[in-house]
C-alpha cells in the first residue's frame, strides 16, 4: 500500500486510528504528513487536535479544498481485462469525483471467490453478478437492488426479458446489464460438407446420425463438447440442450424433475455421455480450447456461448474464419438458454454512505444504462468484442448491425433470441450447480451410470431445499 492508497483507504473509513498511525509510520511519512491522514479519518493527531471542518491541510493554501475522490472496489471475472480498464479510466476522467479499483478473478473460481470476500467484509462496492448466484446473494443480504438506487424505471422496458428476469429477486431488480447472450449450437458446414453433410441437424438424433456417418468418412471427432467440473458455463450449456428438448431440471417447485428417465434432462445428459462413449464426440475443458479445436477442421459441431462465434470467425486470430455459423438448437423446440451478467451494487457500498452510494450508482448507470442516452459501455462490449446485450436499442444500432453481420447471420441470430429463456432458479441452485457439475463430470467420464449420477444430483437438490427452502 502506497500513500494515496492509504489516503484513500482511511478517508473511506476502512482504517481504526492505530491502522492509519501504524501503517502511516511504517511508509516513512512525516508527522504532519500522518496528521493530515489522521484528520481525513476523523481522528485526532497525536499530541494535537483534529482539523476543525473547513479546515485548510497543512501546507495548503488558506481557504483551499483538498479534492479526494471517493474510491470504489470492482469485483469482475477475468475477461478482457484491458478493455474493463479503458472504460474505468475514462469514466473516472467524466465522473471526476469517484476512482475505481478493479480486482479480477477466474471465472470457474469466481463464485467462491465472492463468497469469501463478502463472509470476510473484504472491500466490494460493486461486482459482476448472474442469475445463477443473484437469489443466493440476496437473501444473504450482500447485494441490493439497484432500482432502489437509480431512476431504472426508464430502463425496464428496454432490457430483453430472460436478461430482466436473470437480474430480478423476489419483484425488485438488482442490476443493469454488463452482457446478456444465449447459447448456441454452432457449426462448419465448410468442413461438414467435405463428409458428406449439407444441412445442420433438426435434432439431437439427427446429430447423432451425421455424426457417425462423418466418423466413417473419416472425420474421427465430428462434435466437440465444452465441460469441466469447476466450469459453471458447463451446467448453462447443457440446460440450453435440456431447454431444446421442451424441458426444465426443476418443476414450478424446485424439486429435481432430471432423474426420470423420460426427461429431457435425463435424456440429454445420457445422449451426451453415449457420443463420447462410441467415440463420435470429445471433451474439452473451455470455450478457447473448443474454438481452437474447431480451426484445425476436425471437429464440425459444438455448444457454446454465442459471443465465441465472433472469435471464432475472426480473420486476424482464426484460420478457418468465416466458415462457421449458427444453426438453430438441435431438437423438439428448438429452445436456448438466455442470461444475463450484470453490474451489482453490493450491502457494503452502502453501508458506506451516501457519497459510496450514490457513486457506485453513477458507475452501474453509465456502465451498463445509457445516462446520455447512449448505451456507450454495451455498445463497445458488443462491437469490439461481439458479447451480446440486454438492450434493446442496440438491436437498432446501425454499428452494431454492421459489427454482428460480419461474424453472424443476425436473422438467424434473431430468430433463435425470439425463443430464448431463462431457467428457474432460487436461493440454493448456484450452489446446487456446483454438485451437478461433479455428477455430470463422472458419467461423461464413463465413472458411475447416467442414472446414478442423476439420482446423487437430485438428493443434492432435495437437501438444499430442505436446508433453504425453495
């Protein structure tokens, strides 16, 4: 920690008396020097008095003000960082009165990561947060809704609905949106061709069948599926497969409906563990690992978060760009998952005030709102790096059209939003998904049987429900 840094730390009101004294010294800094500190906190200077409000600092000029911005803490996963820092730096040139510091974390460790800086009260003003976490966050009373803090009633109705539904708890709407997009089937019908397939699949059958035909043409690996047990996109990719199939993993009531085997779920995870078992399908851990593997050509189908779709037909990084489209999801409906990842304040923010408050408001609001009527944050997220929205506007935007058309065909990317949904979730089923995950991982792995992992996920579920309520 440097001197602005513990500035900042004691005018925020983070540091006892002894911390800024001890920690002042320990820089080096001189006894006025860790007066002024000791002032900003509130506390009295050894062996004097605190400045009277209004107060000059020492060596200031009568009558001057020392500006000090008010510091807020960012909590973000690790996904181009470096953008995330060129919109801080130049939000904070317009804002002027608030400073951001970022820390960013694995996605596969983010939601424990979160969880121990909130048990532990390590500094969050702001994070990103997701459906999947959001009811276990506030019932624990760690985030707040945002609608309590900005005027969002001007943004309601221009938020896609399975974004809107991924950010509100009990009735209350708890962020503005970093991204939302959908999951999708993907394909290269260049590659698929040259095996003897012209059409994308109409079900998951259907997938099955191509597949082995191109397997005995050659092609040793036609689908490529992204899993890892510590990856939650894992459990997002394989709902949109169950969603497909017209079904759901939990009734109106949250009791685990997957362990039938008539389900959906049931189903799709045993489709699933059988493409790897006869060797038409492999594993791979993350989506850049699967894109990779989809630009050496032997691989023809994946499942992925649309976004990878513009990665993968970049010019400048992939050698197949330009080869690779979206189909329709395989199956009895055609249905997708829809999600949003949004921007949270947090209870801490709060809890620190209303100057914290009001400036952490500030920030969601021109990061993910349009408070000079622009969506300026979203826009750059979805045309530089292809992430799909929750605003609705930006359907419109004559440079988002032109970004997306060169990477998507966006009617076929429209006609698959239209049927997007999001999936049910409470208080427990983030950390339910986590139990899902390891279930999953052993009978893809050939370890247990698909219905023997089912059965061990859903007494996962019934326990939580019983622990949590539903």
């Amino acid at each position: 920690m440097d001197e602005r840094e513990l500035f900042q730390e004691a005018l925020a009101g983070r540091l006892s008396r002894r911390e800024v004294l001890r920690r002042g010294l320990a820089l080096g800094l001189s006894y006025p020097a860790v007066a002024i500190l000791l002032a900003a906190c509130g506390a009295q200077p050894p062996g004097g008095s605190a400045s009277a409000p209004g107060a000059s600092p020492a060596g200031a000029p009568p009558g001057s003000v020392n500006p000090v911005a008010t510091q807020l803490d960012f909590v973000v996963w690790s996904y181009s960082v470096e953008t995330i820092q060129a919109n801080i730096k130049e939000w904070e040139g317009q804002d002027k009165a608030a400073t951001v510091k970022l820390s960013d974390y694995p996605w596969n460790a983010y939601h424990e990561t979160m969880v121990q800086r909130f048990t532990s009260n390590t500094p969050t003003d702001i994070l990103y947060n997701g459906g999947d976490w959001l009811p276990e966050f506030a019932k624990a009373g760690w985030v707040v809704p945002i609608e309590d803090k900005l005027d969002f009633a001007k943004y309601r109705d221009q938020i896609v609905g399975y974004a809107l539904a991924d950010m509100t708890y009990n009735g209350k709407a708890y962020g503005l949106p970093y991204y939302a997009d959908i999951v999708s089937f993907i394909w290269n019908p260049t590659v698929a061709k040259k095996y003897g397939v012209d059409r994308a699949p109409e079900t998951w059958e259907d997938l099955a069948e191509m597949a082995t035909s191109m397997q005995g043409k050659g092609l040793d690996k036609p689908v490529i599926w992204e899993f890892a047990q510590t990856l939650p996109t894992s459990l997002e990719t394989f709902t949109a497969m169950v969603m497909s199939r017209g079904g759901e993993l939990f009734d109106d009531a949250y009791d685990p409906i997957f362990e039938d085997p008539n389900s959906p779920g049931f189903q799709q995870l045993a489709f699933m563990a059988d493409s790897v078992k006869q060797g038409f399908a492999v594993i791979s851990p993350h989506e850049t690992d699967v894109a990779k593997a989809m630009n050496t050509g032997q691989n023809a189908f994946t499942v992925l978060y649309n976004y990878n779709l513009a990665a993968m037909n970049n010019k400048g990084t992939s050698p197949l760009a330009g080869q690779f489209e979206l189909a329709m999801m395989p199956g009895k409906t055609h249905e997708t998952l829809g999600f949003a990842k949004f921007y949270n304040m947090t209870q801490m923010a709060v809890d620190r005030g209303d100057e914290a408050t009001k400036a952490a408001a500030r920030f969601i609001e021109a990061f993910g709102g349009a408070p000079t009527g622009e969506y300026t944050v979203a826009k750059r997220w979805a045309v530089e790096k292809g992430l799909g929205f929750g605003q609705l506007p930006l359907f419109d935007d004559p440079d988002v059209q032109k970004s997306f058309a060169t990477w998507v065909d966006v009617a076929k990317l429209k006609e698959q939003e239209k049927i997007a949904r999001g999936k049910r979730q409470t208080v427990w089923t983030g950390i339910w998904g986590e139990k899902m995950r390891v279930q999953m991982g052993k009978a893809l792995a050939g370890e247990v049987s698909v219905a023997d992992a089912l059965k061990g996920a859903a007494d996962e579920a019934r326990a939580l429900k019983q622990q949590y309520g539903a």
